[in-house]
C-alpha cells in the first residue's frame, strides 16, 4: 500500500482528472446558462436590491426559499470579485466536494482502488434521469448541486457509521437547497432507522419536527400559497414541463426510473452473495426504496394539482436513486474484493469510455464550446446586452421570448434588466406562483410569431406595459440607439 503522503497526492491529481472529464462530458463550463438564468439575477438583486423591480416577484418567487444568494452577495461585497468568478469558484468548490464523497464512498464501500477510479469515471459521464427535470451532473454552478455534494459526504457518513455527522451535513444540504436535502434526509433517515435501532426516536423527532416547519410555512411562511389546488391557468403555464406530472409519463420513463430500484436491489443482492455487503450498504438500500415509495404515495397528490406537492418536483427522488444504483453497480461488476484485475479493467474501461465521449462532445457535437467558458463571450448578443447594461437599472426591454436558449444567455442574466417575458424561466418560476403563471399565460401569446414584430404591434406592447427598448434581429421603424453585426436596439419612447 502507498504511503498516505502518496495517497493524497493520486487523490489530489484524481481530482483534477476528474473536474476535466465532468466538465467535458457536461459539454464545458459556461457562466450564465440554463438554470443560472434564474440564478443569476436572484444573486445580483442580493447585491443591488435597486435592480429587477418590475421582475422583482417573479425572481423572488424561489429566490425567497434560498440563502445561498446572500452568502453569495457577502463574498462579492467583501472580495471585490466578480459574479463570473465566484461562480468559477462556486463551481469548482462543489467538484471538489463530490469527488471527496465518492472518494469516501468508494474507499468504504469497496476493496480494490480501481473500484474508485471506476467510480469517479462512471459519475463523469453526465446523463439525464427520464422525466425528472434532473441530470446526474450540470457543468455550471446551482445550489442543488452542492446540496448534493453535501449528501453524498453524508452517505460517506452512514458508511462510516458516523450518524451524527450525517445529519450534520444533511442539515447544512438544507440551508443551501431545501427539497435536495429533503430528498436526502429521506434516504438518510431510512438508513440510520434501519441500521441503528437507538435513533429511531432522534429520526422520528427530526421528521416531526420537519412537519412541524412545513406547516409553519404553509400556515404563516413563505409557502402560504402552497395549500391550494392549481387551476387552469396555473396549469397552462406549465404545461411545457413534462417533468412535473408522472401520470403524464410514457411507459418507458416509468420503466426506466423504477428500473433504477431494481437495479440497484440487483447490485446490492450480488454484493451479498459474495459477503461484500455491510449492514450499511442494505441500510441506504432501504432508503433509496422509501425515496421511491415516497414518491408512489404523493403521486396521487402530485396527479390531483395540490400546488405544494407539484412545487417539491418530487420525481428528482430518482436523482438519488440513480446515484446509489452507480455506487454499487460499479462494486458488483468490479467483481469479487480479491479480482483486482477486474476491477482495473473495468476502471480503465470506464476511464476510456469517459475521455472517449468527453472529447467527442466537445469536438464534434459543441466544436464551438471551450472547456471552461468563464465568462459571457464576446458574440454579438452579449455586445447588445452591454450595451442595455449602461442603461437606468429600470429600463424594460422587449426580446424574443426564446432569447436565452436561441442566444446562450438571458438579458437577465447579461444585462441584468427587466424583460418582458423569458419564456422557459418563466414558465418554470411559474411553478412556485399563481400571479407568476398568471402573467406567463398573458403574455406568452403577445409574442408569438416575435420574428415577424412590427413597429405598431410593438408600440402598442410598449404603451400597455410601459417598454423601454426592443432588441431584434429585423429592421423596425422606430429610432434606432444601439446596431452590431447581428442585432437592433430600437427605443419605444
């Protein structure tokens, strides 16, 4: 066996690698996409509360739920850094903590080295869970995915039989990501009920107590919208996101979720067979299969529109499931705790399958893509929205409604200015709020057919909701402030 001081130095080298291959895999780094479309702005009104105020509600219809955002604006405030770069760090700080809990998880759970590097290629290659919402990885920063760093550690934990650590790092998951750490404490909670039978009545306390704050935030809190059954208009606003009713599921993603259960039984049942398996391991089984009953029985409620249960997106349980199904499939096909042959093979197997795709996603599928985009890039609809950033805080701007999808980033998140409608954010904020869906409903049809806007129809947008600018692809006869390569910015005063 190599000496710790060499351990700590393959750990360390194993850590780049294995940022390098997440990120390639993930089709690179890049500030400012997909979720942090909503993200983002939450952060920057933490630091400028002057900022958004005609979005203000629809941004602080989740962000209220979060702290991250203020933790975020403290470091901005104290280091001079900017956005760009603490989320770098953000992002880098939250790989670092996923490779040190498969690191612990793999140096309990298995025998063999290779079993950890077969562990850590295998989570590299970022995938989708079928219609949840949820991937195993994103290349970016968000909050759920350091909460899932910090509940990987605790099922580290439970395999150290450190219960109370776990809880520990369950309890800091929830001030960074509520429903993750829920999920968490779920399969946490389950596996120290069934391991060690002296804290059943500390999880029961826990579970009561959770109960006890929902109901404070349904009640009196944040959540107090939350009781209600969600209506046609609140149903129209998203019904894009076919992650949110399981009811609606095709035959497959039900297959291939619930597949995730049996696969991980399977795994676990073969590591038995071979004496492999600790109370611990059977422990966090069983909690994965609460995961899954947990959401069997909330379905009904989920199905019936109750506005909270829709609001947990309780299928992003299978997040979870999938992650313990890759521990320990790896550990079954790893082969018995003396096949160190095999378990190279399959970690040099999975290592070649990761550089393999990682490089084909980032040479052929995104040539376009570098492997770590810090920050927004020189194109010409960031230039535009530099443009709109130097304008009064309080401008309103008219956009595409596919803006953030159709151009890499939100104006948003680039300008950071009120826009009239960003339509996968908003329909996705709409989630949390009934005026929110509200106003996604109406005005969602204002814009169909955007490539084709006119001047009258944009005047009269303008004068009903008092617009300052519209940026676009075609000439319009307005006054014209702003032109680059690609794009007009025309005044609507």
């Amino acid at each position: 066996m190599a000496p710790p001081s060499v351990r700590r130095l393959l750990y360390v080298i194993g850590g780049v690698v294995f940022v390098l291959l997440a990120t390639a895999n993930g089709a690179g780094y890049r500030y400012g996409v997909s979720d942090q479309a909503f993200y983002i702005p939450v952060v920057a009104r933490s630091i400028d509360p002057a900022l958004f105020p005609l979005d203000a509600s629809l941004i602080d219809a989740q962000g209220q739920l979060m702290i991250v955002d203020e933790a975020m604006a403290a470091v901005a405030h104290g280091t001079g850094l900017s956005l760009d770069m603490i989320f770098l760090g953000a992002y880098l700080a939250t790989l670092g903590v996923i490779w040190a809990a498969l690191v612990l998880i793999g140096r309990r759970a298995y025998d063999s080295p290779w079993a950890i590097v077969a562990l850590g290629a295998a989570f590299t290659m970022r995938h989708r869970i079928p219609r949840t919402s949820a991937n195993s990885f994103e290349p970016y920063f968000h909050p759920r995915l350091l909460a899932f760093g910090l509940g990987a550690l605790a099922v580290a934990a439970v395999l150290r039989r450190r219960a109370w650590l776990a809880i520990a790092l369950v309890a800091t998951a929830a001030a960074i990501h509520v429903t993750t750490a829920l999920w968490f404490a779920v399969l946490i909670g389950v596996a120290l009920a069934v391991r060690e039978p002296r804290l059943r009545r500390t999880v029961a306390i826990g579970g009561m107590v959770a109960a006890a704050t929902l109901l404070w935030a349904v009640s009196v809190g944040p959540l107090q919208e939350a009781l209600v059954i969600m209506d046609d208009t609140w149903l129209q606003a998203v019904a894009s996101k076919d992650s949110l009713f399981a009811t609606d599921w095709p035959a497959w993603a039900w297959a291939a979720n619930l597949g995730l259960l049996a696969l991980l039984w399977w795994a676990h049942r073969t590591r038995v067979r071979r004496d492999e398996a600790t109370a611990e391991d059977r422990a966090l089984v069983w909690g994965a299969s609460a995961l899954v009953a947990l959401f069997l029985v909330t379905l009904p409620f989920v199905a019936a529109g109750f506005s909270l249960a829709v609001q947990f997106q309780i299928s992003r349980v299978f997040w979870l499931v999938d992650f313990l199904a890759l521990v320990y499939v790896v550990g079954a096909v790893s082969g018995p705790r003396a096949s160190t042959i095999r378990a190279a093979v399959v970690a040099c197997v999975l290592l070649a399958l990761s550089i393999g795709r990682g490089t084909y996603v980032l040479l052929v599928e995104h040539p376009e893509r570098s492997l770590f985009a810090v920050h927004l890039p020189d194109q010409p609809w960031d230039e535009a929205m530099r443009w709109l950033a130097l304008q009064p805080s309080d401008v309103h701007v008219l956009a595409d409604p596919g803006h953030a999808w159709k151009y890499g980033t939100s104006v948003r998140v680039a300008a950071r200015r009120d826009v009239f409608l960003e339509e996968v954010k908003d329909s996705a904020l709409a989630i949390y709020s009934h005026d929110v869906a509200v106003r996604f409903v109406e005005r969602a049809p204002l814009l169909e057919g955007f490539p084709s806007l006119t001047a009258e129809r944009a005047r009269a947008l303008a004068t009903r909701y008092d617009l300052d600018y519209v940026i676009t692809e075609v000439d319009l006869a307005l006054p014209l402030v702003y032109r680059n390569a690609q794009f007009d910015i025309y005044s609507l005063r």
